[in-house]
C-alpha cells in the first residue's frame, strides 16, 4: 500500500507539473506570436508609407529635372541627345562632352519618350543615384543626393533602398545590417533587434525598399517576462522535491536492485559461446552476499523482493550446475562436427523447403565471399543463383525442381554467383535430409569447384573455334587425314566439293566423300607412310571447267601419324604463265617480223615501180610512147589492143593489187614490232568505245556478209569511271578490231540459235579500269585460243584476214599501255576479250 501512495503522489506532482509546463509553454508561444504579428504589422505599413513617399518624390524629382526652373534641390541635370552627346548641364557647365559609352546610357539608350528610370552606378569608388528619363527628342540625366530620394529623414527607422541590380542608392544607418543573425521575422545585429520588411516599387526601371524597425525594447521586455516566469516555475518544482523524498528512497531502493540485477545477468565483456557464459553467469551468482544488499533497501517490501530473488538464484544455480555438465559433452560433439565441416575444402550448405539457406560452412563463406550473417536465412536465388525478372531462368526453375523432387537430381552441375558478381562452376551432390516423421526438411548439398576445369573447357573450345575459322576463311581447300585416310577435318571451301552430305564428311574415307581425289590415294598413303611431303600434282576442272588447282599433301609431324590435303587455286597462275609465254612469242615474233619486213619493203618496192613503168610505157597518153611505137612500125593502140586481146594488163593489175596487199602486210608487220610514239592523254574508256561502236555501225560491206545494223549491242558502264593514260586512237583501233572480229565470228556462224548480241562492260577494279566485250558467237576451242595473239594466225578464209589485227591490238595494249589482255572462250560458249589498263592516279 505504500508503494502505491508513492506512485500515486508521484503521478498527480507529475501531472500538475505537467500541466505547469503546458501553460508556459502555451503562453510563451502566443505572446512571441502576438509580438512578432504586431511587429511585423508596424513595419509592413511603414514598408508601404515609404514605399509611396519614395514614389511622390522622384515624380517631383522628374518634374525639376524637365522644368526650366532655376531651383534645383542640389542636383546635376545633364541634357543629353539621343547619341549620347551633352547638349546642356545645370546649374553648372559640364566638362563631360559625351556619356554614350557609359554604362548607364547603354543601358536606356532604346527606352522610348516617357520612359524613366533610377539606378545606381560607382563613381570614384562611391555609389551614386542617378535618375534618367526619356524626353521626346533628348535624354535628362539627374545626379540625385541621396537625401534628395526622400521628402523627410527616416526617425527611429533603418532604411534602405535598391536599384534593380541590387546597388544601393540610398541607406540611412549602419544599425541594421539584412543577412544578420536571423529568427523568424527578426534580426539581431550589435546586441539590437530589427524587424524587417521589403517592398517593391515597380516603377522607374524596378526598386527594393527595405524598412528595419529597432524592436530591442519590446523583445528584451517579453524575454525578461519569459525567463522570469521559467524561475517561478523552477522554484515550483524545487518545492515539490520535499513532497516526495520516500518516492527518491524508494527510487534508490529500485537502483540498487537494478544494478544488482543487472550485475548478476550482464552480458561478458567479449563474446563467448554457451558453456563459458553459462559458467560465467554462475560465478556472478555465487559472489553475490544476498544478506548484505537485502539490509541496504529503504522499504521492508524492498528487503522481501531480494530475499526472494536470492531464493530463485540458488534454484537458478544448481539448474546452470546441470546445464554446463551437458553443455561441455555437447561442446566437445559439436567441435568434432565443426572440425570435420569447416575444414573440409568443399563448399556444404542446407537449405529448407523454401531454398532458403540454413548452413554455410567457412569454405564456402570464403569461396563465395558471403559472412554467415549476409547468407543465413536468406533465399539461394538471388545470391548464389542470378535472379531475373520473372523467375524463368534455367537455373531458378532447376533449384524450384530440386526442392520439390530432390532425389531426382543426386548431382548436378551449373553456373554460380559470387558476392562480387563473378561466376563459377561448381558440381553439387545433393542429398535429402528427414525428420523423425519421414518428410523432407533440408537438402544437404556438396559442391566441387570446377570453374578451372571449365575455363580450360572453354578456352579449348575458342581454340578449336579460332582454328576452324581460320581454316574456313582459307580460299585453300583443306582436308586432314588419320592414319587411315579418313576425313578428321575439313574446311568450308573443301565442304563445297564434297559430294556427301556435311555430316557425314568427317570420319568417311577420302574416296568417298571427295572422288576427283581417288587417283591420289597411292601418294596420300606415301606420304603418311614415309613422312615426305607429295608435291607437283596440278589438275584442271576440280572446281570449275576452265580452273586449275595445286595438290600438295603434307604428312602430320611430331608422334601424329596423318595427312592434310591442300588444294589450291592455280587457275590465275596458269593465265600468267601463258600470258608469259604468250609475250615471249610475240617479242620474238615481233623482232622477226621487223627484220622480214625491211628485206620485203627493197623487193616489194621494185616491182611496184617496175609495173608501175610498164603501165606508163604503154598509156597513149605520154607523147614519147607514140613516137616509139611509129619509130617500130605500129601504133600504140594497136599495142595496147594486143595487150587487153592477151590479158596482159589484167595480169598486170592483178601483180599490182598483189603487191598493194602485199605492202599492207609489211605495214602491218612494221606497226606489230614498232613501239607507238604518240603521247599519252587522259581518257575515257567510255567514250573511246562508244566512238569505235559508232565507226563499227558504219561500216557494212556486202563482202564481208556482217551488218552491225542486225546485231545487239548492250553496254554496261560505270558512272564513276576513273581516266586511264592512252592514245585514243590506238585504243579505239583496238575495240574496232574486237567489234568487227565479233561481227564476222557471229555471221559465220551459220547454226547460231539466238539472235547475235555483243555485250561491252566498262567498270573500275582497284588501281584499273577493266573492259570485257563479249559475244555470243560460237566460241573456240583450247587450241585456237592459244593462238589468236599470234601475227598471220587466222581462221578465215585466204585473202579475207591477215592475222594480224589480234597481234597489233595485243601489242598495243601490254607494251605501249602496260595493260593486260586476255580471251576466255569454250566452244558454243561464245568468246570474252578481256583488256585492263592502268587508271590515273590523280
């Protein structure tokens, strides 16, 4: 019962001085409202008042400024035109000439009549007003005091007044300084109080007009007031103090068995594992003298509670005897467990039916960088396991399926997490663990790091990979070999010539997959058996009818028994090679060809001129035939009459037209084996071509049985066509010769089933220009396209052809253009003329 009145008192003192507290607090709160209302109210209107007087005062001021008045109330008025020139000052003349670089004029040079404005510039270090206004033809510029702003002094009131830039024009004191110590709606500067308030003047290009109110003796008023009734209220609660000294006896009696409690059920000072805290507990108890602490309590209730408690502790004591005799078997059975768990280097870890991690052993802890704390009880997806948005990863839904039906998954091997976000490979062996009711409460998992084994994995697989493709990116046929002659790898371009199917390329005998290769089976198996390299073995149409390929079978080195075939294309290499003999012949034919046709030129020339002479000793037109012819007896007609009877003149035009033909051949010869001399120009193949297309179309003679006007022509050129260095007219001698020798091929072909056509290409190819004229004529065999560049080769009739337009044209092209010309034909196939030339650099 005496506990309860203490408590009893102990409330009602605490809710009178509660209700003390709430009072003041109230009334302190409402008169700092009232104060700061009333302040704030004061200098709002006064805000306002001067805000209005500031306004009247600078519209007088105007007026002075615009009036022709003497009086000036001390300012300096400056007339300036509307470019800035002084055109009068008063009451003083003015040195100053022109204001238009000024800052200020520059700032209201635009504004229009009417328009004024106050602002406030630094002249010679100072701040200084100055009112300009827009007249209709000129600019008023006033130096206003700044006693001048307003029509009296501010009494007992800081103020101050801004330009719209922020500058000064006018401050009454340095009491009130904005930006001080501020509290609510007050400022304290030098020990005084201020309240402030701003007003906005919207005229004269915008003013700020801020008021400042010394409130000092009202505010140290209420606070006197406040802390004076704070003191009453403290010697209240001081007083009470007397009305409670059991309630502070009884406190005290409640401290000493708090700490008493608190001494006997105190955590150690370092954390310890159960045994040595329970042990530790105990021996608290034990040094604890009851009897003594009992005597030390105020209240006989007190002195009961801690005999009480003593009689509880020594149960409490013996019970703890019992606990720690079982807590050190337990000890020892759980340090043999964390000894074969922890030190184990597999990672071990339990999870419930909810993937929900229950254990971690330290290994783990290490591997994946987790503290027991951060992993214990959280989900396995999600730390471990990657978790995704929807939970659909194959992963996720692999653990969802283990926790269901763990003994469908005794091991498995995925990709896992580590804190730091880098992966690993880890192989798990997962086992269900039961209650003593047979159903499932965790899954003991293994696991094994294998994130080396699957690098290595990996990197062979890139290796393997890089291999392949570097073997697939090979224009080379690669085929590799066992011991046995079966396919172990191929590359793409050796797929493309298989006749199997892909996947059953490798592992099948050579024969079989590549039967073009069979008659090579004897060196296949040579070169394996006696480790020499099988070289020299060129074949034609592997690949294509008019290709050529390079065999070279390498056997495999090192303790590997096997081959690779490599089979190159020598398609290219062969056209060189006869294009070197091809220029060999032509060289050398054309060195002949020049010799034979300077020993013609002497003979050819004399029975020319002798026929010539004849014809002239018979013409009756030349007086001295006449007089020879009456000198012997007969007339000339008569001579001439006998000739014509014996065909002697025919015979004789028919040696004349022999030998012009003859002449023709030797010219020819002469151009074959002579270097042109002509200077080479820009050109455009285009153009060239078109012309000699042109030239061709005209040219129909009923002997030579071809009509350009019924042939086809299709031209494909390419519209950024580079220039190339020639002679045109070499050139276009070239495309006429190719043109016609088409035309006549066609018309003498008397089996052509379509209607003849010649196509003509014209396209850049690197530093050339290439030019393919083709036909669809009917072609010509191996020999003869051997032999189409060689001079007095034809396959026209005698007297038709001279063999020679292919020769020149061949030689124009590779010795005086450094080009290149080549034929491709098949019989049927109809013929393609290929020329390349060198383009123009720039």
């Amino acid at each position: 019962m005496k506990i309860r009145s203490i408590h009893k008192l102990n409330n009602r003192i605490r809710n009178y001085l509660c209700l003390f507290l709430t009072i003041f607090i109230a009334s302190s709160i409402c008169f700092i409202s009232l104060f700061l209302w009333s302040v704030t109210k004061e200098v709002d209107n006064k805000a306002a008042t001067w805000a209005n007087y500031l306004v009247e005062r600078i519209y007088f001021l105007e007026t002075v400024v615009t009036s022709r008045a003497t009086f000036d109330h001390g300012m300096s008025i400056l007339r300036i035109s509307p470019d800035g020139e002084v055109v009068n000052s008063r009451p003083f003349p003015s040195d100053t000439k022109s204001v238009a670089e000024s800052p200020f004029f520059q700032e209201v040079k635009d504004f229009v009549p009417g328009q004024s404005i106050l602002i406030s510039q630094q002249d010679k270090g100072e701040s200084q007003a100055y009112l300009v206004q827009r007249l209709d033809h000129s600019f008023a510029i006033a130096k206003v005091p700044p006693d001048c702003l307003l029509p009296v002094s501010p009494h007992n009131t800081e103020l101050q007044i801004k330009d719209k830039n922020g500058n000064y024009i006018f401050n009454s004191k340095n009491s009130y300084v904005p930006g001080s110590l501020k509290l609510s709606k007050l400022y304290f500067s030098h020990f005084r109080v201020f309240s402030s308030a701003e007003a906005k003047v919207k005229e004269f290009g915008g003013l700020s007009l801020t008021v400042g109110k010394n409130v000092s003796t009202e505010f140290y008023t209420g606070l006197i007031l406040i802390l004076f009734t704070a003191g009453c209220l403290g010697i209240l609660i001081k007083r009470s103090a007397f009305l409670t000294w059991d309630l502070e006896k009884n406190e005290q009696d409640f401290k000493r068995i708090d700490n008493l409690l608190k001494r006997v059920s105190a955590a150690p000072d370092e954390k310890r594992d159960n045994l040595p805290a329970i042990e530790a507990t105990a021996e608290r108890i034990r040094k604890v003298d009851w009897e003594t602490e009992a005597r030390k309590m105020s209240f006989e209730e007190n002195r009961n509670y801690v005999a009480a408690t003593e009689f509880f502790s020594g149960n409490i004591l013996r019970l703890l005897d019992e606990v720690t005799s079982h807590s050190q078997k337990l000890t020892i059975s759980r340090q043999e467990y964390h000894d074969l768990v922890h030190t184990a280097r597999s990672i071990i870890l339990r999870m419930d039916r909810k993937g929900r991690c229950t254990f971690f052993n330290e290994y783990a802890q290490h591997f994946f960088g987790f503290t027991k704390q951060e992993i214990i009880g959280k989900s396995i997806i999600g730390t471990l396991i990657p978790k995704t948005e929807k939970g659909e990863s194959g992963l996720e839904q692999f653990v969802q399926e283990l926790i269901s039906n763990p003994e469908e998954f005794p091991d498995n091997t995925n990709r896992n997490s580590r804190k730091d976000g880098s992966c690993v490979w880890v192989h798990w062996t997962n086992s269900p663990v039961f209650d003593d009711k047979g159903e499932l409460t965790e899954i003991l998992c293994v696991g094994t790091d294998i994130t080396k084994r699957k690098q290595m994995e990996t990197e062979l697989q890139e290796t393997r990979n890089y291999i392949r493709n570097i073997l697939d990116s090979m224009p080379s046929i690669i085929i590799g070999l066992d011991n046995n002659s079966r396919i172990t790898h191929f590359n793409s371009a050796a797929q493309r010539l298989a006749v199997i199917p892909k996947n059953e390329i490798e592992g099948a005998e050579v024969e079989e997959a590549f039967p073009s290769l069979a008659k090579y089976a004897y060196s296949i198996t040579q070169a394996i058996e006696t480790g020499i390299p099988e070289t020299g073995f060129r074949t034609q149409g592997l690949t294509t009818p008019n290709s050529y390929q390079d065999i070279i079978i390498y056997p495999l080195n090192e303790g590997m028994e096997g081959a690779v075939i490599r089979i190159d294309d020598a398609t290219e290499r062969v056209q060189i090679d006869e294009m070197m003999i091809q220029t060999e012949k032509m060289m050398s034919i054309g060195g002949l060809a020049a010799g034979m046709a300077h020993e013609i030129n002497n003979p050819l020339g004399g029975i020319l001129q002798g026929i010539q002479n004849i014809v002239r000793r018979v013409s009756p037109d030349i007086p001295a035939n006449l007089k020879a012819a009456e000198k012997a007896g007969c007339s000339i007609d008569s001579i001439v009459n006998y000739m014509e009877d014996r065909k002697i003149i025919k015979t004789l035009n028919g040696i004349t037209d022999s030998g012009v033909r003859a002449a023709s051949i030797v010219s020819g010869m002469l151009e074959f084996s002579r270097k042109s001399d002509s200077r080479k120009a820009p050109g455009d193949l285009r153009k060239i071509m078109d012309k000699a297309a042109s030239l061709a179309a005209q040219d129909y003679n009923p002997q030579k049985g071809y009509d350009f006007k019924k042939i086809t022509i299709i031209k494909d050129y390419d519209e950024n066509l580079k220039l190339t260095p020639c002679t045109s007219t070499e050139i276009e001698q070239v495309f006429l010769n190719l043109l016609r020798n088409s035309a006549q091929a066609m018309n003498d072909w008397k089996g052509m089933p379509r209607a003849p056509e010649i196509s003509i290409k014209i396209r850049n190819e690197r530093n050339m220009v290439k030019c393919t004229v083709s036909d669809n004529g009917p072609g010509m065999d191996e020999n003869i396209r051997k032999r189409v560049f060689e001079p007095f080769y034809t396959t026209k009739a005698p007297g038709i052809g001279t063999g020679l337009g292919l020769s020149v044209s061949y030689f124009i092209i590779t010795q005086n253009h450094r080009g290149i010309f080549q034929v491709d034909s098949a019989p049927g196939m109809g013929t393609i003329f290929t020329i390349q030339l060198p383009a123009m650099k720039n």
